[in-house]
C-alpha cells in the first residue's frame, strides 16, 4: 500500500473537504483526488461518502483510520529519525517561539548563529500557537511552560525576570494604590499569568485599559502612555520609550524552556544552534 495514498486518506478523514486536504498538504486537487481513487480501487472499499458538504467517512473508512495514522507515525518517526543522521550544517532549521521571545531575545542567538553557519536557513514561528515538535512543524522551541508531550528532550534555560513599566514621560505610580493610572494586562483567556494578578493587586485603584494576547502589543501601548504594563525585561528595558518602575517588589518569574524531539538530537544544525542558545541565555 502507497503511503501517500494513506497519507491522503488521512488528510481528507481530518478536513471533510478535498480542498481542506489539498492546502493542508500543498497539492493539486486532482492529484489528491486521484490519489484518493487509487487507494479505494487497491482496498476494493468506499472509504468515504461524498455529499454537497464535503466527505464523511464510511464504516468501512472509519474502522482504518487508526491504523492509517500508526503508519503516519511510523513514517513521521523515519523521517525524524533520517534527518537526525545528517551531520552536514545545511538546510532549514526551524524556531518556534513567543512572539516577545523571538523579537527581543533570541536576535542574538540567530545572528551568531547565521554568522558561523551561512548555509543553514532559519524560519522563525513566532506566536501563541505551540508548533509540533513531533511532527516536524519546528525542530527547537522555547517555551514558558515545561514540554509534556513523550519523546521531548528538554531543558529549564532562564528564569526569566519581569519589571513594571511606565512610559518614560509618566511619573511613577503609588503601589498599594494606582490611582490616575490604568493597566495593560494579558488576554488571561490563553492561559494563566501569575504577573497580572500580581499586578493587579500591587495597584488596586488602577481600572484595566487594555488586555491583548501579545506581549508587543502591551509594550508599544505602554508606551503611548495608555497604561502600566509588567513586561519581560529583555522586553521594556529595550524599548527607549518605556521606563522601569523601582519598586521594592519584583514581579513573579518565569520559567523559559527549550525543548526538541530526541530523534533528532544528533542534527547537527540543531546541535550547534542548541549549544549558542544555552551559551547566550542560560543562567
């Protein structure tokens, strides 16, 4: 049985439309249809029933949907398992990381990196989307969670610190009060930030401006003057508009991990950019 056969099946079982299935894997619709046809002819089975909404599995289709995406796994552990063979520093080596993370901290890392290795491309993922290390969407990531998914080679690489800040043309705001002031938090919808609690209760009088999902976001509005914000260091302390507050309390840490997948601990693209990583931002 072709694997790109199965590999469509899966495709089309996962987006109920041709079209869906075609974009995900970057073909012609023919050629997914086409393919879709050869591997019913070669099973002897109607693998799914097409209406005007788009193809819904058969009983026939879904009693093999699992085993289709044990061989998904298999091929994907090869094609993991080939590429952390090859020795060579070239070919795309690609990062995922929060969107603060990749503007503000690794620039530096990348850089050295590119300096010493010219023939390794590197695509920076950056956003609130965790990219799968498993199947291949990124090879290295950095995290403010620890990795739970199996197979994941990973490591605590900073602590990293907060500040609170102000635009620089505003006086500091009173903790224990915030009055005249408001504040610029996150979207806590994505996820829990022990920092804006912490915010919130250093300035209790201070009504929320703004929430956004994205760290940016929150610097270049503090910086208008439209709120306090707790920022990433690396973050405010870049930013010639923003002030740090001295407060006599620090805002809650965070935890900065880097992981990737074991089969391809011994690329050695990854290796060299793993090893600049820790040497310009681990603790």
């Amino acid at each position: 049985m072709d694997w790109n056969d199965v590999r469509v099946f899966l495709a089309v079982a996962r987006a109920g439309t041709l079209g869906g299935a075609a974009r995900a894997l970057k073909l012609s619709q023919p050629t997914m249809g086409r393919r879709l046809r050869a591997l019913e002819e070669s099973t002897g089975q109607v693998l799914f029933q097409r209406t005007a909404d788009g193809f819904i599995l058969t009983e026939e289709g879904a009693a093999v949907v699992a085993m289709a995406e044990q061989m998904e796994e298999g091929a994907l552990t090869m094609e993991r398992k080939l590429a952390g063979e090859t020795q060579r520093l070239e070919g795309t080596l690609r990062v995922s990381s929060a969107d603060w993370f990749g503007s503000w901290v690794l620039p530096p890392v990348v850089a050295s990196f590119s300096n010493n290795y010219p023939h390794v491309d590197i695509e920076l993922l950056t956003g609130s989307r965790l990219f799968s290390l498993a199947q291949r969407e990124a090879d290295v990531a950095f995290r403010i969670v620890p990795f739970e998914t199996a197979d994941i080679v990973q490591r605590k690489l900073i602590e990293m610190p907060y500040g609170v800040y102000v635009a620089s043309h505003q006086p500091d705001p009173k903790p224990g009060d915030g009055q005249g002031f408001r504040l610029i938090t996150m979207d806590t919808s994505s996820g829990s930030f022990p920092d804006i609690g912490w915010l919130k209760e250093l300035f209790p009088n201070a009504p929320v401006a703004l929430r956004t999902n994205n760290r940016n976001s929150q610097a270049l509005m503090c910086a208008k003057g439209i709120g306090i914000a707790v920022l990433p260091r690396p973050v405010g302390d870049q930013i010639a508009a923003l002030r740090r507050v001295d407060l006599r309390q620090a805002p809650p840490t965070r935890d900065i991990w880097m992981g990737y997948h074991r089969d391809n601990r011994r690329l050695g693209r990854l290796r060299a950019f793993v090893d600049l990583a820790v040497e310009h931002l681990a603790n």
